[in-house]
C-alpha cells in the first residue's frame, strides 16, 4: 500500500516539482493551494494529482483540509511544508501587516500543517516531516526580515520536532534552496537575475527538480537515520 504525501503549496514552483516527484516515486499525493483555483485544476489535470483548497495560516482550516485528504487517500504518512508568500520591504518602511501576514503563512503554517498529523504519526510509528526553508533563513537578506526570520524559525521547528519524534519513527529535516528557476525568480528583471546568478559559484539557477531530488530522498527508508538535518541546496552560494 502506498504511503500518502501532503505537499503544502504543491501545485506551483518548487511545490510542483516536489509533487510530481513524490508521485513519480510510488507515493499517493496531496497538494494544497491557496487561491489559484485555475492554474490548480490544471496541475490536477496535467499530473493527476489531487488539490485540496485552503489557507495554511490558519488552524481550523488546515485541520479540516488534512481530514478530507485522510478521508480522500488515506492516513498522511509524510508531509512537505512548502507553502510560502514574500512582502518585501526595508525594515524601516515594512508595515505590521507584511511582518504578520509572512509569519501566519511561512512559521504559524508549519505548525498548523504537522500538528493535525503528528499524533497518528507517533501511532503509528512512523513519518517524515520536510520543511522547505531557503537559504535566506541561513543567512539573511536585505528587506525580507520577516520572511529570514520564518525561514529561520522552521529550522528550529525541525531541530526539535527530530528530537520529539525520533523514537517514534518520525524523522524531521530541512532544505534550503539557494535561487531557483521559479516563476518567481524568473519575473525579476534580467539585470538583477544576472546579479544573483553573479554570487552563485556554479553559474546557474537551481532547478525545482533538484529540489525535488533532494526531498524524494529524505522522505525514503534509506534516509531513515537522517534526522534533524538542512540540507543546502544554493549551487554554493552559502555554506553553514
């Protein structure tokens, strides 16, 4: 029987390729999205992958989202924590609401995407939690404060949710991807995108599928004794 991923922010970017990846692998696939309800179907259509609809700031509807997937494919035995947004801005102009609204979705999100599953997890004796945190929660950037601070943070979350759910099968782990051939990446105008391509030493954008790669791995039996850990997947741009 196959093993039932949830991927937060799985229809788009990074979450995509993580998807479809797990998909490709064997496992049965949940991915959420937050608003885009056409370019979702899409996704479903083209990959086959199932897309649940909900906002992961909030508890209530994160319970209620992974109740129906349980119900849909099953018990969740690994869970991506994907789901990010950015609000930019230089510490002194940035305004309460981006500070709040980027720690609702990037830190608060986590919490409320693996607390629903963590108790069958423990029951069960087994899962594997992924966080996707970037390497600007490694090693900050000018004018995301809010958004360093949360990706920081999820490393926390993974650093002692590996200790709590080590002796029960569960492993926790990170990665931090440097800059990748996202939509999002790819929208900034091209002088800037050569500047950041400039501070990477491989010469290059990462790839969403090397992501993927590195995801597909940490949530296999041959990754079972790697806990606790971040992977840094930036073409070394950034070293811990």
């Amino acid at each position: 029987m196959a093993r039932t991923a949830l991927v937060t922010g799985g229809s788009r970017g990074i979450g995509a390729a993580i998807s479809k990846a797990l998909k490709e692998a064997g496992y049965d696939v949940a991915a959420t999205y937050a608003g885009n309800d056409e370019k979702a179907k899409a996704f479903t259509d083209e990959t086959g992958i199932k897309t649940y609809k909900w906002n992961v700031a909030d508890y209530d509807e994160s319970k209620s989202g992974i109740e129906q997937v349980e119900a849909d494919l099953g018990p969740i035995d690994i869970v991506i924590a994907n789901a990010g947004i950015t609000r930019d801005a230089p510490f002194h102009k940035m305004k309460p609401e981006q500070w709040k609204e980027v720690i609702d979705t990037n830190l608060t999100g986590v919490f409320n995407t693996i607390h629903p599953v963590w108790p069958g997890m423990r029951e069960r004796g087994f899962g594997r939690i992924v966080v996707i945190s970037s390497i600007n929660g490694q090693k900050g950037q000018f004018a995301q404060v809010n958004y360093a601070a949360t990706k920081a943070g999820d490393l926390g979350i993974v650093k002692s949710l590996a200790q709590e759910g080590a002796s029960k099968g569960i492993t926790a782990n990170a990665v931090c991807p440097g800059y990748i051939a996202t939509e999002m990446v790819m929208a900034v105008p091209e002088k800037v995108r050569e500047a950041i391509i400039g501070q990477i030493p491989t010469g290059r954008l990462g790839e969403p599928e090397e992501i993927a790669r590195c995801v597909t791995f940490l949530v296999s039996d041959d990754a079972a004794f790697i806990n606790g850990s971040t992977i840094s997947a930036n073409g070394g741009q950034f070293f811990v």
